[in-house]
C-alpha cells in the first residue's frame, strides 16, 4: 500500500528532480536514450519551435529495451523523428551508450566528429533524470552551457504512463540516491539536497522503496 504520506514524498523529490530552466535556443538537442519515447518527442517537439537546428540521440540498449528497441535507443529514437517529419540530415546517433556518463562523453564525441560548433546543449531526459543529466553534464562537459528538459508532466501522469506506481516512486528514491553518492566518486557535480528532500528520500527507504537502490558504491553512472 502507498500511503498519503509517501505520496507526498514522492511529489517531493519529482519536484527536485526538475532543474525548472527556461527553455532557450542552442546549438544541439542532445536526447538521453531509455524505454522513454516521450524523450524522442519532446526533443521533436522542441526542434520544431525552432529551438535546435540539430538532434542527436545517444543509448545502446539496456535489459528494459532490448526487447521493444532491439536496433537500440538511440536508433530508435531516430527512427521517432523521422516519422514525426523531422528530416533525417537533422538527426544525428550515438548507438554505444550504456550509461548517463557515456551519453555525455560519446555524444561530445559525435559532434565533435561531426564538426559541429557547441556552445550550448538542450539535454533531453525522461522527467525524473532531469537533474541527474545536468549534473553529470556539467562535469563531463563544463565548456558548455546546460539547458535540462524534459517532458512536462505532473507525478501522476507519468504513473499513469508507466502503470506503476510502486515502481516510479523506487525510481525516483534510486536516482536521488546516485545524486548524492556520485560526485565523490567523480560522476557529477554536487548538488545540494533541501533538508525536506532529503527527509522525504529517508522516509521512502524506510517504507521500503528501495528496488532501485544501489547495494555498494558501484561505479556505475
């Protein structure tokens, strides 16, 4: 059972999660790969208000895509754009991704292959990484500007998209977790956490959200 209390908690720490920037013109969509087709359509979405001349999907596969993308996210998520009219000279793949580290780097990489001038990223993720993707790009790319999105949505409707409650709210504790344990360890930046956030995190692991939670300090980002 998922109290009124966890709910609130929940709401909480989606609420940090959102880095809340101002969207703005910049050089490069670049759209974090996962299970999430809302990542390739908002990055769609944003080109087609002219926001990005340029998109660049990045991610392999993972055990919850290998199925429903088996080409890869990245390839997928082309394959997204070009249906939705954008043309395919304007879509740039990264297709060896595995982690938010090696989207930042081999993304960098592409463009940098590619010869395209960088000063600004418009880093596209599902809405609960937003914060997890800015800080890990500032640290692997702090040359840039870093401009986090996502697909706007409350809690509740990105429940309702996934059809697990349970498991959003396990998402959503995980990914705080790597927040904090990751930039001693060299993945990220810091980010402070509100002592409400970090009161709402202890809650939900005591209640036992804790499926996605890392047993040891895995270096894995």
């Amino acid at each position: 059972m998922i109290t009124a209390q966890d709910w609130e908690d929940a709401r909480c720490i989606w609420s940090y999660h959102h880095m809340g920037h101002a969207l703005q013109p910049c050089s490069v969509a670049v759209g974090l790969g996962s299970h999430d087709l809302g990542v390739a359509d908002t990055s769609v979405d944003l080109y087609k208000r002219g926001l990005v001349p340029l998109l660049l999907f990045t991610g392999a596969t993972s055990p919850t895509t290998r199925e429903r993308m088996p080409r890869g996210e990245a390839v997928r998520y082309r394959e997204r754009a070009i249906e939705l009219g954008v043309p395919g000279s304007a879509v740039l793949v990264e297709p060896r991704a595995r982690n938010t580290g090696e989207n930042i780097r081999f993304a960098r990489d592409v463009l940098e292959k590619e010869g395209v001038q960088v000063a600004s990223v418009l880093l596209i993720s599902k809405p609960y990484e937003e914060r997890r993707a800015y800080a890990t790009a500032r640290k692997l790319w702090p040359e840039v500007e870093i401009v986090s999105a996502s697909t706007p949505m409350t809690l509740d409707e990105y429940v309702n998209s996934i059809g697990d409650a349970r498991l959003v709210i396990d998402m959503l504790v995980g990914a705080l977790q790597r927040l904090m344990i990751y930039p001693d360890q060299g993945f990220m930046i810091r980010q402070p956490v509100p002592a409400d956030v970090s009161e709402a995190y202890q809650r939900l692991r005591q209640a036992g959200f804790t499926s996605r939670l890392l047993a040891t300090d895995s270096p894995s980002s």
